[in-house]
C-alpha cells in the first residue's frame, strides 16, 4: 500500500474481525490481503455477484456504483446497501457482512435463483 493513502477500517462480519483497507483497494483486494476467504466466482471482473456484501452501517463512506456494477444490483433487484466487493472502493469506515461464505452458500443460492435470472456463480448474467 502506498503511503501516502488514506486508511480505514472495515468491521466484518461474521468474521468477528476488523481490517485495513486504503482509499485505492477494493474490499475484495482487503478482504483476501487479510486471509479471508471471500467468494470470489468470476475473478473479481463485477461478473458473478458471489462477492456480495451487506453494508450494515457507513454506507455514505463507500463509493458510488460503476455502471456495471449498477447494471448487476438492477438485474438482480439486489437494494442499495448490497455491494459487490471487487468494485467496491471506501472513503471512510463501514461495517459489513460477506452473505456468501463458502461453496455451500454459493449451491445455495444458485438454487435459489435457478428460476429468476440465472446461477448467481456464471459469468454470463449481464449477457
């Protein structure tokens, strides 16, 4: 990290853990420097939506949407406060919870979404 960045705090749960992030990372670059094993399906291309996280309190301290990120949260009627944490860059300290935490949560909500718009896993719901 350059020194020159500013640096905040993420409070994650369920993890029970609190992290650095600075100003130019995203809170999927933060969450895998600090060894959480954060679903990541697509790479980190704002592709898949298993990176998702619930912003529970410091929403004003994130970033606005890119337009893809925007296009993903419209077709999966996904609220305001679920973020996608490969795009998602912060300006101040926010509290979060990852809703997938493993490959069981990912089987999951695949099934459950079969019948909507898709796997949320595949690459391919923008197309």
């Amino acid at each position: 990290m350059n020194n020159n960045t500013n640096l905040f705090k993420i409070n994650l749960s369920p993890d029970d853990t609190e992290i650095n992030i600075s100003e130019d990372e995203t809170i999927l670059t933060a969450s895998l420097r600090n060894d959480i094993q954060h679903l990541h399906a697509c790479g980190g291309l704002e592709m898949c939506s298993t990176c998702r996280v619930e912003v529970l309190s410091g929403e004003d301290n994130l970033c606005p949407k890119s337009e893809s990120e925007q296009a993903l949260s419209d077709k999966l009627e996904l609220p305001s406060n679920i973020r996608l944490a490969c795009q998602t860059k912060v300006k101040g300290n926010v509290k979060l919870k990852r809703l997938l935490l493993d490959q069981k949560d990912l089987v999951l909500a695949n099934q459950m979404t079969k019948n909507s718009v898709g796997s949320i896993g595949s690459t391919n719901l923008l197309h």
